[in-house]
C-alpha cells in the first residue's frame, strides 16, 4: 500500500483494492493515471479538506470505489460519503472496496445523482467526478459495455457537460468540486462556463500521462478557499 505524503502530514492512502481481479475490470474501469493524479489532487487538498471539516461528501461515477474510500479515510469517516454509479458492476465493487478498507460508503446504482439532486441541494461540502472524457463518437455513450465508462461524446464532455450546471445547486456554501478534464475537453472553457455560474476555479494539478494531458480542476463559491 503506498502512502502519498505532505509537509502538513496530512497523508492520503491509496485504497487497498486487491480484492478486484481481471474479471472485475472486464466490466469496470480499471484504476489509470487518471485515478492516480485524483489522489494526488487530494493530497496537494488534504490540509485544505480537513480544515475544511466536510458533513457529506459525494463522489459521481465511483467506478472501482478507491477515491471515495481515500477520502472517507482522510477524514477519518467524519462525513457523510455518498458514491454513485450507474454500471452495477461499479456499485458492487465500490461497496467491496470500502468493506476491505473499513470505509462506510452508502453507495447507490443511478445517472449521476438524479434520485438525490434534490435533497442534496446546497448541502454538498466535497463533490468528486473523474466522469467519461474521451473523445467518441456519441453513440459509445448508450453501449453497456466497459467502452461506456471513458466514452465522452463530442469535445468528450457530454457526460460533463450534465452535471455541471446541477453543481452550484449542490454545493453547500463551503462547497468545493473536483473534476477529471484532458486537454480536449477544453478546461479553460469549462472553468469560463462556471464562472457564469458563480463559481470560481482553479488548476490544483496537470500531468502529461501518455497521449493525454490531464487536470484536475477545483470548482468553489469562496474566493478564500484557492
């Protein structure tokens, strides 16, 4: 198990995930260097979130369930962690990684937070989407398959591009969000389009990974949480 580390000692553990074999990944994402630079986003943001003291934390698209049960253990299980997904297979394995990791995670099989948008409106202190970015064409979108958990439509935000605007509704009024963007999703258009939302943002980390080059861009109502 590694452990990313920090001058505050704040430390995020990498999820033991052990547990998941090639069969599982048949059907679910398998940990990349997406999933990776996330959980150094959350370490370059794990003074912040402990200071920040958060009641319920949500995580869209949990996948394999490693990020939210790292941020369930940095904030010693004080909040509130909510995953979603709407492959089953992902719920399944979600559930599997928190219960390896002794992580309560209340975990729900929907699109996006559809069942939840409204009672979660204004009372989200940590919202996590790392959501399908690739470049595809629209209609890898509906298949069932593996394909459905990178496949991102036009610019690879049509997925992005749903949750969104539901985000400022969401956030509680210390609210921060954290997303998964490449290059070609356009962030700098992303962060324009939030701005017009009333949110702030910034870059808390970009990496080139392959042919890919990757954000991780925070999303906030308060200019003093950067």
């Amino acid at each position: 198990m590694s452990i990313y580390r920090m001058e505050t000692k704040c430390e995020v553990e990498t999820p033991d995930f052990s547990h998941l074999k090639p069969a599982d990944f048949e059907h679910v994402y398998e940990p990349a260097e997406d999933t990776f630079l996330l959980l150094d986003g959350l370490q370059k943001e794990a003074a912040f979130i402990r200071q920040l003291q958060p009641s319920i934390c949500v995580e869209v698209g949990c996948g394999s369930g490693i990020i939210i049960s790292a941020l369930s253990k940095l904030i010693n299980q004080s909040a509130l962690c909510i995953a979603t997904d709407r492959n089953p297979y992902a719920t399944h394995c979600t559930k599997r990684t928190a219960q390896l990791n002794l992580c309560q995670v209340e975990v729900m099989n929907c699109d996006l937070l559809t069942p939840l948008e409204r009672r979660l409106q204004g009372s989200v202190d940590i919202l996590i989407f790392n959501p399908p970015y690739v470049v595809t064409p629209s209609n890898e979108m509906k298949s069932s398959g593996i394909e459905a958990s990178w496949a991102g439509g036009a610019d690879g935000r049509e997925v992005t591009d749903r949750l969104l605007p539901l985000v400022p509704n969401l956030l509680s009024q210390q609210g921060v969000m954290y997303l998964v963007a490449i290059r070609e999703n356009k962030p700098e258009e992303l962060m324009t389009w939030m701005s017009s939302l009333g949110l702030d943002s910034s870059v808390v980390l970009t990496r080139r990974a392959g042919p890919e080059h990757l954000y991780i861009l925070k999303f906030y109502r308060d200019s003093s949480v950067r």
